[in-house]
C-alpha cells in the first residue's frame, strides 16, 4: 500500500453510527474498502469495552481498539493491553460534587454500568451505547476503587458546565475531564482522553502518528486531533469543532465515515 495514511481511527457516537446508533451499510461497505486498501481501521470510543464489542464484529476489526477514552485497550476477543483506572481521591470527590444536585450519576466499574435512577431520558440510548442494562445502586462507594468511567448526565447546561469547571478546577491534573456529549460529563484515567489512545494505537499498530487519519465530531475528540496527522470532523459537529480539524465531511446521519474515507483517505492511496 502506498499512500499518505496507514491507520484510519474513528470516534463513534456522533461519528461512526448514526443517530439511531446504527451503523450503516454504507460506512460498513466503505471501512471494507478501506481494508481493501491495506489501511487498518479501528476505534476510539467514550463507550464501554462491550459497547464497542458489536461494531467491531460488524466491522471484522482485528487489532487494538479503545474504550474509555483509552482508558482501557484490548484486543478483539478479550485481550487487555491497557487498563487504567481514575484515581480513588478523584472518584471519591466528583461523587460528592454529584451528591445533592439533580444529576444522574453513571459509574463503570469492571465493565459493568451501575446507575443511580433508570428515570433519566438519556437511559434508552445508553443501553444501546453500553450493550447492557444498568446495574441500579444507591451507594456507589464500593466502586471507588476500581471506576473506569464516571458519567454525569444532564439537559441543563449550566449546571453541567458548572459541575465540569469545579471538577476541573480540584481535579485536571489528577483526571481526565471533559464532555462527551452536551449532556455527558465524563470523568476517566488522566491518559484516558482521545490524544494519548490515539496515540496509543499508533504504537500498537506501529504507524507514525503523522500517517494517522481520525474522525470525530466532539470536543472530546480534539485531543485526537491535535496529535493526528489528519483530522475530520463530521458535519454536525460544533463550529468550534470544525474549526480544529483539517478537513469536515457530512454528517453522521448522511454517512461521514464513508464520505470522508472516499473523498480524503482512499484519494490518497491512489
């Protein structure tokens, strides 16, 4: 294979599935292509190890793909390479800043989804998200030392703004903090955030990280983007967004992926 880029790595929600959470044939038929072409493809994914574990059979990924951010990163199959886990102290305070306000709170613990309610809307779509059903705890200290994931969920913007900036303020250099979504407060492993597993999975693919092409459509992809060789954002995403990739493509309802590995990947094996 000759060409500019040597691995294709893509974000999911907002990104490779549309907005039913499905993916595809279209962009399952264009990451073929890509294989074709002799250019890995793998992902990078906010979601749990078993939510990515059905995109990754549809698409016959063979090599590292990450979850959590890069919180964990395995093998298809099972075969852990990495695992990192938030802090004990960060864990315990992000709860407490939780605790009294009306959000809901997500902890992954041993891949497994714990959550305070199942009466929050975002509920349905995580099930897809997370391919289980949550596990309903009213006590989430037992999970304190082993959290892969803490997810704070909320339609009111102010208050998750607020939340982000106060556990950014005690805990950024000890955690990884960011929103996934306008609704999702995500709280991982300090080396779980999209920039180090992108380049993580570089490494393990042994491709430079300038031969590197990436998708996303959040500013929890931007890391990725700034690390990548190239970048593309889908056509939904924030201007913002946009503005820090080098080139952006349809959206993911009208199949990005596939767009953007035709018009700006495959063009440049050719």
């Amino acid at each position: 294979m000759s060409g500019r880029y040597r691995l294709v790595i893509s974000d999911v929600d907002g990104t490779l599935v549309n907005h039913d959470k499905q993916l595809t044939p279209g962009v399952k038929a264009a990451v073929g292509r890509l294989e074709a072409a002799g250019v890995p493809f793998t992902i990078v994914s906010a979601r749990c190890p078993l939510g990515v574990q059905p995109l990754i059979d549809a698409l016959g990924v063979k090599g590292p793909v990450a979850a959590y951010n890069g919180g964990t990163i395995f093998i298809a199959g099972g075969e852990v390479i990495e695992h990192h886990l938030i802090p004990a102290e960060v864990t315990c305070g992000v709860l407490e800043l939780a605790a009294g306000t009306p959000v809901s709170t997500w902890v992954f613990a041993d891949g497994v989804w714990h959550a305070d309610t199942v009466e929050n809307p975002h509920v349905p779509r995580e099930r897809l998200s997370a391919n289980q059903e949550p596990t309903i705890v009213s006590d989430f200290a037992q999970f304190v030392e082993r959290a892969e994931k803490i997810t704070l969920v909320s339609d009111d913007a102010p208050l998750l703004a607020s939340l982000a900036k106060q556990a950014t303020d005690r805990y950024g250099a000890q955690a990884t903090i960011a929103q996934s979504q306008t609704y999702y407060l995500d709280v991982t492993a300090t080396v779980a955030n999209k920039g180090d597993a992108v380049a993580a999975l570089a490494r393990a693919h042994d491709v430079p990280l300038d031969a590197v092409a990436v998708f996303g459509d959040q500013f929890n992809d931007v890391p990725m983007f700034d690390r990548a060789g190239f970048s593309v954002a889908m056509g939904q995403a924030p201007d913002a967004v946009k503005a820090k990739a080098d080139e952006v493509s349809a959206s993911n309802d009208e199949d990005g992926v596939a767009v953007a590995i035709d018009r700006f990947i495959l063009s440049a094996t050719e």
